[in-house]
C-alpha cells in the first residue's frame, strides 16, 4: 500500500479570502493608475483629461489579469468565453472611468480639491463599485463559464 500525501486548503472563510485578494490586487490596480496618472500629469505634463484617460484605460487592463486570474479564480481559456468575460468587464470598467472622470472634475473644479486629492478621493468610490460589478456580474461563478447569460 502506498502513502499519499493529500494536500488540504487551510480552513478559511472563502469570502473573506476573495476580498483580501480583491484589495490586494486593487491596491496594486490603484497604484498603478495614480502613479501612472502622477507621472503623465506632472512629469510629462499632459492634460487633466488625457492623464485620466491613459492611466484608467492601464488600470483596466491590469485590473481584469489580475481580477480573471487571482480574484474571481476565472480559470476558463476558452477565446469566446475570455472575449465575454472581457467585454462585460470592459463596460462595467467604462461605467466607472465615467463616474471617475466627472467626480475628478466635479472634485478639482467646483470643489476646489487639488487634482491628486480628487483621485485619491475618487479611487476609494470606484474600488467599491469595481468589485461588486467584477464579483456579481462579470466573474459570477456559472454565469460566463457555463455561458447561461449569452445563449
């Protein structure tokens, strides 16, 4: 008779796993957008709009690696299946940057709150609004990977 060696996963609560994950990973999602936004703001000097613009658009892209893979534990590399989850990400990402966008202008020219504050400020609303979009539409466990919402 052989030993086998079973490998256990630590006992946990799973939920609370996801969302330490989910900070960490978006914890890494905003510092890339704020420094990226810093350096095209300040260091390159582009436009309010135009710095806002890239380093969102960046963030996404990182966000959805980072969300498919480590978050949400979206293992599926069908093309179709991944074009969808990315899609739906993409838009939820969209309905977002446009909340940024105009609380970072709201912020910085009615408010009066220098550009950096407002998107500090800003990050902290669209962090929330990020991972209940990824968590209960995108990465929705059976939702993309059996294709039940596309068919």
């Amino acid at each position: 008779m052989m030993n086998t060696l079973h490998l256990q996963k630590k006992p946990g609560n799973p939920e609370k796993k996801q969302i330490v994950r989910y900070i960490i990973c978006g914890g890494f999602t905003t510092a890339l957008n704020v420094v990226l936004f810093y350096l095209l703001r300040e260091l390159l000097g582009l436009p309010l709009f135009f710095s806002n613009l890239i380093s969102i658009g960046m963030a996404i892209l990182f966000a959805f690696l980072v969300n498919k893979i480590v978050v949400f534990d979206s293992r599926s590399k069908n093309r179709i299946v991944v074009t969808k989850e990315f899609a739906l990400f993409f838009s939820m990402r969209l309905v977002s940057m446009g909340v940024e966008i105009t609380g970072i202008w709201f912020s910085a020219a009615v408010l009066l709150i220098p550009d950096f504050y407002s998107k500090l400020l800003m990050q902290t609303i669209v962090i929330a609004f990020n991972f209940l979009f990824s968590k209960y539409i995108v990465f929705r466990k059976g939702r993309i990977s059996e294709g039940a919402c596309f068919k």
